[in-house]
C-alpha cells in the first residue's frame, strides 16, 4: 500500500461501500479498508429496515408520498429533534439510495411496505425491508464493489484497522493502518471518510460519552468507536452521547456482560397483548403494559432503576397465553425458569420477590392491586386494557428484562457537504464522516425513528462518491 489514493475509506460497511462504489465510477482510486475479515459491517446484523418517500416501489402500490411528508413524520415523532440539515439531506435523498436497491436486485418483502412496524408508525406505508433484512442489502451491494475492484478503482484491504488520522497543518492527509499482523503502515489520501460505524461494543467510550445508563448491547463486535475516537485526537467535535434511548426491552444472556444483551421478547401489543405485569426493583408497576406507544414504553423503562424491569406472571398464565419470545421455543423457555440466570421461579411471591432482588411488600401489594384490577375490569392505575386473567396461581415467574441497544447515539458532527466538524464547528480540511459515527441521535432524536440508520448511511456514502468528494488528476472523469 505504498502509493497515494483519491479516497481513503474507513469501514467497508452499509456507508463505506457506495461511498466506495460511488467514487470509483467517477473513476476514483479508492482505498477501502475494513478491520474485519470480511466486508458488510453491521448488514449482517441489522434487520434492513428502511424508510423513503416517493420510491418507486411505492408507485407500484398506489401509495402516493412526498419527502416533506416523511420529514413531517420525523419531527413530529422525535419531538423536533432531528438535525434539520441532515435529515433533509437524509429524506430527501432517500429514495434514490432506495431505488438504486431496488433497480439492482433487492427484492422488498412481500408484507412492505408498511407504516410501522416496530417502531412508531407512519402516516403513510413507506417502510420496507428485504427478505434477509441487512443481508439482502448487502447482497445488491457486493457485485457493484466487485464490479469496482474488477476495473481497479477499488482496492479492497480487509482485516486492516485505522489507528490514527495523519494530519499536515490541520489537514487530514492519510491514515496509520495496522494489519492483522500487527505490522503498522501510513497511507496518504486526498479524501479520508470516516465509515467505521457506532460504538456499541465499546464499554468504556460508551460509559465516557452516557454515564447515566448502562451498555447492554446487540451489535456488530467491530462497532468499537474507533472512527470517532481518531477524529477526536486530532480536535473533531463529538456530541449526543447523551441522546441515548433504549429499546424496550432484552434480556443480558451474562449478567456480568454488557454485549450479552438480545430480544425477541413480543412487548409489543400490536402484535401480543400483554397477560403479564412489568416491575421495577421496587416491586412496582410503572408503565401501562399494553401502552401502544413503543417511545412511550422506551421512555418509561429508561427512568427506571438500572434501566430494568422484571416481568411477572405465573404457571397459569404461562400455560395459557400466546408464546411471548420470537427467538425461542415455548418449551425450551419454559425450562429456563430457575436455571437461566434471568428467569425466576418460586412458590410465592415473597420468595420471587427475594430471589429477583426487589421489594417483596411491594410485589404482593402490586400483584393484589393488579388482580382487583383483572376481577373489576378495569386498571384505573395505567388504564391498561389487557386484563385477561390474574396472577394467583403458583408456581410464580419472573424474567429480569433490561433496556437495551443495538446503535450508539452519540458521533461526530458534520456539515451539509458531509465534511467533519472541530470543537468550533469548522470543518476539518479532507475529513469526511457517513454512517453511524455521526451518532443515531443526529437524525432520530432521543427516540427510534424506522429506518433512519441504515438507509441514511447508505445515502450519505453515495453522496459523498457521487458528488461530494473532490480529487486532483485526470481520473476524475465524470465531473
Ligand atoms: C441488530 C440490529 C438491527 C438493526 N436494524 C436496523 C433497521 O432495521 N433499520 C435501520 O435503519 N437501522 C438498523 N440498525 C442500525 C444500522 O444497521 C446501522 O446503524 C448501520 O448499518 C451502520 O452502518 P455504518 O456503515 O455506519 O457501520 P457498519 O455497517 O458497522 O460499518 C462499519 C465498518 O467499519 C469497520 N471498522 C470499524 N472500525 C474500524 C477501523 N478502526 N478500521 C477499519 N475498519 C473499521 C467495521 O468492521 C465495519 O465493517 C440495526 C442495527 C443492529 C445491530
């Protein structure tokens, strides 16, 4: 690797590879560079969910949208919150980066497009996935990178980590890259853009940037931070880490271990209606269950103790409701009660209530309030609905649930043009940053917004290939 490139690209993931693609059919060189021994990024994880107006799948279906709609909806369920540049640039680009899928091979789900699903609905069916969720993404993406590194735009470097941004007079001029070997080198670049995703594997950057709650996380191992700490050495402002929202709700596979974290639990009433109640470490309710509200869920779950609930039922209810876990069995989840370190069984209340650590007066005061409740038919408490039998019939159950994540809030701050900011808000000259490492919170808010991290990533990586990167020397053909 000792020559210089037109564009250095950090993270072959769901930004980095159309950045990569982008550039070199504008006849860019193009380094891209992953730490992981295969491309793809967080695609083999993510469930491929996007949003976007005015696509032409949507014409397919009679469905009629316009960007300023889609806007319209993320404001109106981030609260304001949204970057107002960002998303724009985010929404009114979508679907291009949607249609450009679809004209190369991704197949929408049969039941898409859809208002919601999930998470907070929609006003209008503009979300939609491929059958393999991330994958299927990745799957369009890999023959045009191919295509790329066939016609010697693309030099594909995997198991190759960036370790630090070189600098000239401020001027990013390359990055240092290690090898699996541990063998370190310097690679010079006119363009460096930062696409190494979020920081949700990191414990430590994550306690740094959100002291206030707690890492339990479900998501690529290579989502370490690496892009954003690199661009903070050398003075690029990094915010939001305080933005964080947890999804509701998961369950730590190992206590002591923060990646552990997975769902699968149906909490959602649009598609299960709760039979069980939600605690907190005090024993008490603390959220109408069949809230049908997610954010409103999220929310409430985030101010409680540890960010952690336990939900409560019994061996009737166990025997007699609709299966509550997505991911595994009915009969395999009936033998973790008492042998997974998150599921609790006892033969009273007071003995669960010890067992989960929580305030066994409380519990027994809760469970009665909640079963006068179910024999009235009505929780004057939360005006829950769903209030098909009692808890009266041991032996009792509990799951300790936490919220939990699978994208980091917080990253680095960027222009209109995609160019990264310092601690003043200038831009750092030849910096460029696409993807998670602008932190999720940038165009979703302290709330989940479907759909707005995947295909923005991909967005932003094609902007910046097609349009927004500039280089010297006659390759620069289509300009
Ligand atoms: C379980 C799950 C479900 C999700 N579902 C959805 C969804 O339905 N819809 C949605 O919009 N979003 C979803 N997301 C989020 C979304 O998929 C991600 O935010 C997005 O894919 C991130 O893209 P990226 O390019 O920023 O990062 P990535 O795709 O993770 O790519 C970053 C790449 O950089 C590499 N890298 C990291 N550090 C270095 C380094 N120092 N040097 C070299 N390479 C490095 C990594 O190995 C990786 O390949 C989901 C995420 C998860 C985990």
């Amino acid at each position: 690797m000792n020559e210089d490139f037109d564009v250095i690209v950090v993270g072959a993931g769901t930004a980095g590879i159309p950045t990569a693609i982008f550039a070199g059919q504008r006849g860019a060189r193009v380094l891209l560079i992953d730490a992981d021994n295969r491309i793809g990024g967080t695609m083999h994880w993510s469930s491929g969910q996007m949003t976007a107006a005015g696509t032409k799948m949507q014409k397919k279906h009679g469905i009629v949208d316009h960007p300023d709609w889609h806007y319209a909806d993320c404001v109106r369920i981030s609260k304001g919150e949204v970057h107002p540049v960002l998303a724009r640039i985010a929404i009114d680009n979508a679907a291009d980066s949607f249609d450009w899928l679809t004209d190369n091979g991704l197949v929408p789900a049969k039941e898409t497009p859809v208002a919601g699903w999930g998470h907070e609905p929609h006003r209008t069916r503009r979300y939609a996935w491929g059958e393999n969720g991330g994958v299927s993404v990745l799957e369009v993406m890999q023959p045009l990178l191919d295509k790329e590194i066939g016609r010697g735009t693309v030099t594909l470097s995997l198991e190759t980590k960036m370790t630090r941004l070189l600098t000239e007079k401020g001027t990013v001029v390359g990055i240092e890259v290690e090898a699996r070997d541990g063998t370190k080198a310097e690679v010079r670049g006119q363009n460096v853009v930062l696409a190494s995703g979020g920081y949700a594997a990191n414990a430590k950057l994550w306690a740094e940037m959100c002291p206030k709650y707690p890492l339990r996380s479900y998501c690529n191992p290579y989502s370490r931070g690496e892009g954003i700490m690199a661009a903070r050495a050398i003075g690029a402002r990094v915010d939001g880490g305080d933005k964080f929202l947890c999804s509701f709700a998961g369950i730590l596979q190992n206590p002591s271990d923060p990646l552990s974290a997975r769902g699968g639990f149906i909490f959602n009433p649009y598609f299960r209606r709760p039979w069980e109640i939600f605690v907190n470490k005090a024993g008490k309710r603390f959220v109408r269950e069949d809230h049908p509200s997610v954010d409103h869920r999220e929310h409430a779950l985030l101010e409680q103790e540890n960010v952690e609930m336990f939900v409560i039922f019994d061996e009737g209810i166990r025997q007699n409701s609709p299966h509550f876990n997505s991911e595994i069995a009915r009969e395999h989840a009936a033998k973790l009660f008492g042998t997974h370190p998150q599921y609790f069984k006892a033969d009273s209340l007071a003995e669960l209530a010890a067992k989960c650590g929580i305030n066994a007066k409380n519990l027994e005061a809760t469970v009665r309030d909640y079963n006068a409740a179910v024999e009235a038919g009505v929780d004057k408490q939360f005006g829950r609905e769903s209030l098909p039998r009692p808890i009266d019939t041991g032996p009792y159950l509990a799951i300790r649930a936490v919220g939990f994540t699978v994208l980091s809030p917080g990253g680095l701050d960027i222009d209109a043009d995609l160019r990264v900011l310092d601690n003043n808000r200038k831009p750092i000259p030849n910096l460029y940053a696409a993807g998670e490492v602008l932190g999720k919170a940038r165009l979703s808010g302290k709330t989940y917004l479907s759909g707005m991290s995947l295909l923005p990533a991909i967005t932003f990586g094609r902007l910046l290939g097609q349009r927004m990167l500039k280089w010297q020397g006659a390759r620069q053909a289509a300009e």
